[in-house]
C-alpha cells in the first residue's frame, strides 16, 4: 500500500464517501489517469515530482513505470482505500487536503501592469517554442501554418472581447481548441490559461465566464479526452497549484517568486507550460485594457 501525500478534496471526498469505479484510461512515467465509470470525468494519479492539481492525488513514489499499470486495469474504492487492479493500493488517510482557490483581480494594477512585462519578457527568452510561441528557427511549412492559425485565431479573439462582442467571440474561441501539436494541444493549453484569468473575482472580464462554458459545449469532440478534462475544470477556475502561484506571484513585488512561479510552470510538458503562461499573459492584458480597475 501507498499513501497519498496530498490531494485535491474533492477526489479524497470522492474515495471517502462513495462506491467509485472506473478503468485506466491512460499511463505516463509520472501520471496514470483513471475514468471513472459513473459520470465519466478523468481522475489524475501523480508522482511526488508533480504538484498538486484538480482531481488529483499525489502519491510518495517518483515513477509509475516500475508499478507495471495498463490501460484498463480495473479500479475501485472499498473501506476508503483505492484499487488499481491487483497492482497498487492507494491510502488517503494522511493526505493533505488541496484545493484550487484562485486569487482576486487587484483594485490597484500597477504592480500587475509591471510585473505581466516582466513575465513576457521572460517568455521570450526562455519559453518553449513550437506552439503559441512561434518558432522562427526550426519551423517546417506544416509547423509555420499552425503557428500563424494560432496567433491570427488569438488576435480575432482578444478584438472581439475588447469590443464586448461574445457571441463573435465565441467561434474564434472555438476555433483554437484542438490545434496545435503536444498531447494537450497548444490552443486547448492557451484557453486553460485564459479560462483561469476569466474565473479571477473582480476580474473586468469575470463576467464572461459564460464563455468558458460555451465553449466547453463545443470542445467535447475537438480534442482528446485528457485535454478536455483539463478545460473542463479551468472552465470553472479549477486549475494546478503551479498555476495559482503564479497567479498569486503576478499581484506583488517580488521578482524572485515571479521568476521562480513562472519557470516552474514553463517546465510543464513540452510547450504546455509557455501556451499556458501566454493564454495568462493574453488575458491579463485584455483585462488590463478593458479597463483595468473593476466598477
């Protein structure tokens, strides 16, 4: 038996109070992910190298690969522990519970205005290239023509938000889901980014979190399961702790958590961490150009 080093509550509730069942849905060195029979939602299980996220337990071991788990190995819930096949059993017992709180959009943003340039700047010089950030080096003509879909669907976008036209913006929203190369597609990794800008309370954009959802209802068959799991819960301002430091590193002086928050996300998959750094960058500038402070 394993015990999980901490995770999110709603998971540890999930294996505390009810008969959960599911399969495994797909495996990585550090990840395994589980879908759950019931309502179908993905469920994360994750080395003690990952931080904390939605729907996720981290558990004390540094590589899934030694504990020879498959996709459709069975899984189940019984007396609270947590089955994966004959293979692991997982106790939450000593968890620490973690849940995704977001921080509120500052009255003041002046150290936001700042530290966003600070941000970009850092991006510029070490985020990943290949997707949201062009790669002007190695581009092949299939690379160049993705490159410069996202950053044309991107600018369509942020002109139909700033004129207040959601409906218009909807289809360019859309439009992004799915394109782009990694497991998570760059766009998808854009709008988790935006999606969490848009869930920030006193946000000038809080309100068109409707946006989110609509999207959403398009997103189901654009891209891949673990994907859409991940929009799904950014849809409502549910998103991994790596983020939220950020977040929270952007709203004061300091420029070594700023650095050190930003570099830690940068290193998430292979250009997952900079399409989401840019899609929080894209939705701090059109907030800030909106208007900056909430009425």
């Amino acid at each position: 038996m394993i015990n999980s080093i901490s995770g999110d509550t709603d998971f540890i509730k999930v294996i505390n109070n009810s008969s959960f069942t599911g399969f495994v849905h797909s495996t990585f060195n550090r990840t395994f992910n589980i879908k759950c029979f019931e309502h179908g939602d993905l469920y994360t299980v994750a080395c003690n190298k990952l931080d904390n996220g939605p729907n996720t337990l981290i558990i004390d071991i540094d590589n899934m690969k030694p504990l020879e788990i498959e996709v459709n190995d069975r899984v189940r819930v019984e007396k609270y522990l947590l089955y994966i096949g004959d293979k692991l059993t997982i106790s939450v017992d000593k968890a620490c519970k973690w849940e995704s709180v977001l921080p509120t959009y500052p009255w003041n943003i002046e150290i936001l205005k700042r530290n966003v340039m600070k941000m970009k700047d850092f991006i510029n010089i070490h985020g990943i290239a290949g997707g949201m950030k062009k790669n002007v080096i190695t581009q092949n003509l299939f690379e160049a023509e993705v490159s410069n879909m996202l950053e044309k669907r991107t600018l369509l976008l942020l002109n139909e938000l700033l004129n207040d036209r959601l409906s218009s913006a909807l289809p360019h929203a859309v439009s992004l889901v799915g394109l782009g190369p990694g497991l998570t597609p760059s766009g998808d990794d854009f709008l988790t980014g935006l999606f969490t800008i848009f869930n920030m309370k006193n946000s000038p954009f809080y309100s068109y979190r409707t946006l989110c959802e609509d999207v959403l209802n398009e997103a189901k068959t654009l891209t891949n399961d673990i994907s859409y799991m991940t929009l799904k819960k950014a849809a409502i301002g549910k998103v991994r702790d790596s983020i939220i430091s950020l977040l929270n590193a952007l709203l004061i002086e300091n420029d070594e958590d700023l650095f050190l928050s930003l570099n830690k996300l940068l290193n998430l998959g292979s250009s997952s961490g900079t399409d989401i750094a840019l899609g929080i960058v894209f939705g701090m500038e059109a907030n800030i150009r909106a208007g900056g402070k909430v009425c």
